[in-house]
C-alpha cells in the first residue's frame, strides 16, 4: 500500500471515529401525555409535557383514599451529545424528600424505549420507560434497595 493512501486511511478513520451523533430530547416525544394506572392500592399519575429547549419534563402524583403521597418532577435534559435525567421527590407538603435530586445517565435509547442507570447516592439503580403500544406505557426500575418494579400505564 503506498504511503499517500495509508495516510489518507488513517485521516478518515481518526475523523470518522470522532464523529458522534448527538441523542436529541426530541427523540423522546413518545412520552408526551398524560397516563395512569394502579400501583399497590394507590393511583400514579404521569405526564410529560412535549420537548422543548433542550428538556423534556414530567410531573408525577402518587395518591391514595388518605390523600396525595408524593409528587416529582422528572427532567430530561441534553448534555454533551447525550441525554441526562434528574428526578426530584417531594412529600404532600411539597417539601423536598432528599437534599438534591437523584441524577441518572443514558445506558440505551431506541424507538419507544429509553433506560438510564442512577449514578447519585440512594438513586434507583435502573430506570426505564417504554411505550410499546399507543395506549400502553411502562416504568420499569431497580430500586436501591429492594426488588424490581413494573408499572403499566394508560391513557388518562
């Protein structure tokens, strides 16, 4: 192989190594809605608002007979070329349940499905969603501590 070719090889590979395609929110319109379902004898409430600036957010009720248990917010956001989620609790009272929020990053994106994996203290190990039907929508997590967790949803 002569030299002029080698060389050129080895440019295009360097460059075409270093091109990254950035993971958009966008991706993530599936979400958007409103959706429901039970969950050992309460009601959560999920919905996400459509992507906008970079973020996707949703805002999530858990209730009860008794009353409301909790709210989050859960944002997803762009960041350097892939995608970042924080989840934030608060009790009834609206006073926050940990001093900062659980952060998660990326671990597989595909048509209807997202899955990130906690990396701040007391974080869920795994977090997925997925909708795999128009009137169907999954949570899927690890909890730190204790066994897996489903969650099926449906249109509100």
């Amino acid at each position: 192989m002569n030299m002029k070719r080698l060389w050129f090889i080895l440019l295009i590979s360097s460059v075409c190594g270093q091109i990254k395609e950035s993971i958009s929110v966008e991706e993530l319109s599936w979400l958007t809605g409103s959706w429901e379902g039970p969950i050992n004898g309460n009601i959560l409430e999920e919905t996400w608002l459509e992507p906008r600036a970079g973020t996707i957010i949703a805002l999530v009720r858990m209730t009860n007979e008794v009353g409301t248990d909790f709210v989050e917010i859960i944002h997803i956001k762009e960041l350097n070329g892939t995608l970042e989620l924080h989840l934030k609790l608060f009790d009834n009272a609206l006073s926050p349940t940990t001093p900062k929020a659980h952060k998660f990053e990326l671990t597989k994106i595909d048509k209807d499905y997202i899955s990130f994996k906690g990396i701040s203290p007391g974080a869920h190990r795994t977090l997925s969603y997925s909708r795999p039907q128009k009137d169907v929508f999954y949570i899927r997590f690890q909890p730190h501590v204790g066994n897996a967790v489903e969650i099926k949803l449906t249109p509100k």
